[in-house]
C-alpha cells in the first residue's frame, strides 16, 4: 500500500483548483440508471470511488464510455443484473443508493448490507423505512436486502434523521413512482440540490431540494427529448476546506479556485472566530476571470503580526451546520491555537481515529464520549502515522505540514479515495512531498 512522506514545516505558496464533488459524483452517476436516454456527466474527478462506482455500474451492465477529454457516457437502458454484492459493498458504501434507482426502474433489486466502516455502524434502516412506504417488499436475507416492487406508489416519508443517503436513494425512487411523495426532514446538503437537478435535467420533476421537505413528481419514464444531455457536478466543499486550512495551518499565501462559498457558511464562520485571515473573490469581481460562469476564489493570507488563532467550542450537525467531514481537519488546525479547543461530533459515533495517530505526533487531544478536548499551542513532530478513514486522513496530512522533518503517512489509498491529484496539488502549493508505492502496510 502507498504511503506518502511530506517534509516539514512548509511553507505553501501559489494556486490549486478544487476538483469536483466526490458526493456529488457518486450518487448522481447512480441516479443514471434511471435515465432511458444516453448521459454524459462533463467533470467527474478520478478518484478511487468514482472508479470503484464505475466498475459497480458496469457490473450492474450499463455501457459507460471514458472519454479522453474526461467526459464519461453513460447508457444504462440494457441492464444485465440487479444484484450489487458484498465485496462491491463493503468496498465503498455509497453503493448501496443503487437500490433506489433499480427498484424504480426494474422492480428489483438485491443489495448486499453495507455493514460498518472504520466511523461507525452506518445502518440503513431510513433508507429501508422509506423504500417500504413507496410499495417495496423488503427481505433481509444472507447479508443482502432483496427488494422488489410491482408498483411503486408516492407517499408521505417522514425521515428520523436527515440521512444525506437516505434522501438521496429516496429522491431518486420516488422519481418513477405513481403519484407525488413528500420527504420530510430530508437532508439539505449542496449535494441533495445537485443531485435534484441532475434528475430534473433528465426529466424527473423534484421539487424543493436543499430544503427539509422535498416534494417528487413520479413520471412514467426518465426520458427527455433533448438528443443531448450532459451535466457538469458542483466543486467538492470538503476539498476546498481541506486546502484552505491547510493555508491556514502553514500560516501561507495561497489562492484555492473553483468554490461555491455559500456552500461553505458554518466553516468560515469557525474560521473567522479562530482569526483565519483569508478573504472570498466571486467572479465578477475577479477581474482575471476568464470564464464568467467560474466560481468563488478564496484567498488565504498569514496572520497579521502577533495576531494567532484561538481555541474554539465546535459541534458538528447536518447541513447547513459545521460539516463532520471537516471535523478531522478542523481539529488538526485547533491544534496550533493558543487556547485549548473542543469538537463534539453528533453524526458518527466513532469518527475521533485520527485522535491516537495526532497523539503520536505530540498533540494532546483528550476523548470524552463523543467529545475532543484539544490543547492548543502545540509543536507537532513527524512520526509514521497510519490513514484510517478519508477525512482522518487529511487531517494526518495537515498536521505533517506543520510537523518538523518527515512524516511517514500509511495506507494512503483512504485519500485517493477523496481527494483528486493530492500528490500535485500538494506539491503545487510547494510542499515537499514523496509517495513511495506498495509495500505491505
Ligand atoms: C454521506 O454519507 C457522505 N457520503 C459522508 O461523507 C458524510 O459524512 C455523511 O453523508 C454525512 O454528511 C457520501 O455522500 C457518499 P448519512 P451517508 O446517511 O449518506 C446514520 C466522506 O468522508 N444513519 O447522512 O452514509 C448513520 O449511521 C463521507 O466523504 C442511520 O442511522 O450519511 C450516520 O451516523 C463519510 N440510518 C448518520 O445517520 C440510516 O438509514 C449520517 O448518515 C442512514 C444513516
């Protein structure tokens, strides 16, 4: 397995360009098994997931054409099988939103449980909860849910929790059901609204995406007669908090392209109170544009002299709250405040394993329950570390800048799983970084 050695501290400087929404991609290349015209997503990042769906979807027999501009051609009107099984999985738990689209458009479905992962159990009883209430016959048999439906009917599905999953293996059920289907408490992340348009863009009518109640028109078929259809998914606002911090943790000068910043409130909200010095660009006034529909650009800047981050309470939440996928990084970046810090994590009961790997390299991070109590003002030092999950992963990264001398990161296929080019884009913003490949850990 690679690990990648980044020498310390680094100074960042120059430009990167944040890829496209792994979130994003994921469910709306699933959302294409509903469609019975050809669709062409423009800007899928490479990522491992992103090929990992691939090979599910190919799997599942849809034809899926990679171009070499980077487009990918999706044809999903001749399926040969309805089955995605445990080792595909387990692999990667967004495949289960599979089961959503095939009992809509084929009346079955055989999915393998997703069983945990490294940040908790990950059940799926409110994706199951809903599917029920839309007239599919559940069976949980052998490690597999085996779903079919003769005719899906529209209701009413309160969720118990805003499930991002959950919302999104709904919207897209519900699409080809009869009649309307109201979700209520559905999730409201940027992700949720790109995968709504992506559906409406085939001919799906969902209403109300990015609120807590989205309603779906059921149609006959997903088909549109535009002879054309391709879409081009939202930038990833997990990447682009990852690189700003890691302006911010380095103290640099670096420019982080292509952000939705709206997207993005509840961490520059943390950000400012810690005393980041960065400032938000949009493209009208960013006189260099060269292409007016661009993104947001976000600046960062070192701290005015003898101004230093301070410690802050964070508590994590659904949209629009402080996203628990920047709760890792956040948390390296408390690390070098002058006051201590805490992050309590409400959505996964055991995403705190970045924890002992920072302890190791000189931090003093204190768990209690679902709590992080974090001593600030602290000299981190290089230590081989070990990735145990995506996001725990970038905060290994983070701390290994700032870290003196080399820091060996292990397992780093848990980044390649997110975070598009890392090595380049690391080595873009000058950082010194080596990945060494194979090896046995
Ligand atoms: C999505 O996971 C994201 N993954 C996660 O990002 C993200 O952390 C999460 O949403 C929360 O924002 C993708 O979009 C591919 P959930 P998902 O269903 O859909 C519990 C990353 O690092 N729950 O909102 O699996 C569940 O156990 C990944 O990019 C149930 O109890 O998240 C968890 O504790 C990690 N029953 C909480 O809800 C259910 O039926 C949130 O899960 C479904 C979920």
């Amino acid at each position: 397995m690679d690990k990648l050695i980044i020498t310390g501290p680094s100074q960042l400087k120059g430009k990167i360009r944040v890829s496209s929404s792994k979130n994003s991609s994921l469910p709306i290349m699933v959302a294409t098994l509903l469609s019975e015209n050809i669709v062409t997503i423009n800007n899928l990042p490479k990522l491992r997931d992103v090929s990992t769906m691939l090979k599910l979807l190919k799997n599942l027999g849809a034809e899926i054409e990679e171009k070499d501009d980077g487009k990918v051609v999706f044809n999903t009107c001749k399926l040969n099988s309805y089955e995605a099984n445990y080792e595909m999985v387990k692999t990667m738990r967004a495949s289960f939103l599979v089961i959503g689209p095939l009992l809509a458009r084929y009346g079955k479905a055989s999915v393998s449980l997703p069983g945990g992962c490294a940040i908790g159990a990950r059940s799926i009883d409110i994706h199951l909860d809903g599917l029920a209430k839309l007239g599919a016959e559940i069976d949980l048999r052998g490690g597999y849910v085996h779903a079919s439906a003769k005719k899906l009917k529209g209701a009413e599905i309160l969720l118990s929790f805003p499930s991002v999953g959950a919302t999104e293996n709904l919207m897209m059920c519900a699409s080809l059901a009869e009649g309307t289907t109201v979700i209520k408490n559905a999730a409201r992340e940027p992700e949720i609204i790109d995968l709504a348009n992506f559906i409406n863009k085939m001919g799906g009518h969902v209403y109300g995406a990015g609120t807590s109640d989205i309603t779906i028109e059921g149609v006959k078929s997903i088909r549109t007669e535009v002879d054309y259809i391709d879409y081009n998914v939202i930038p990833d606002r997990i990447e682009a908090s990852t690189y700003i911090i890691a302006g911010i943790i380095t103290n640099s000068h670096i420019v982080v392209e292509n952000v939705i910043t709206k997207h993005m409130d509840a961490i520059f909200d943390v950000l400012k109170n810690m005393g980041a010095n960065f400032k938000i660009i949009s493209p009208e006034k960013n006189i260099n544009n060269a292409h007016a529909n661009e993104n947001d650009i976000v600046e960062i800047f070192p701290r005015v002299e003898g101004v230093e981050l301070k410690g802050i309470h964070v508590d994590t939440a659904p949209y629009p709250g402080f996203p628990t996928d920047v709760q890792a990084q956040l948390m390296a970046l408390a690390l070098s405040a002058n006051s201590p810090s805490v992050i309590t994590e409400h959505i996964f009961e055991n995403r705190f394993m970045h924890v002992p790997e920072l302890n190791r390299m000189g931090a003093n991070i204190l768990l209690k329950g679902n709590s992080a109590f974090i001593e600030g003002n602290t000299k981190l030092t290089a230590a081989p570390v070990m990735c145990t999950d995506l996001r725990a992963s970038a905060a290994l990264i983070l701390a290994a800048l700032v870290a003196e001398c080399e820091t060996e990161i292990c397992r780093v296929y848990h980044l390649d799983r997110g975070y598009e080019f890392i090595d380049r884009k690391l080595t873009n913003l000058n950082v010194l970084v080596k990945r060494v490949p194979g090896g046995p850990f």
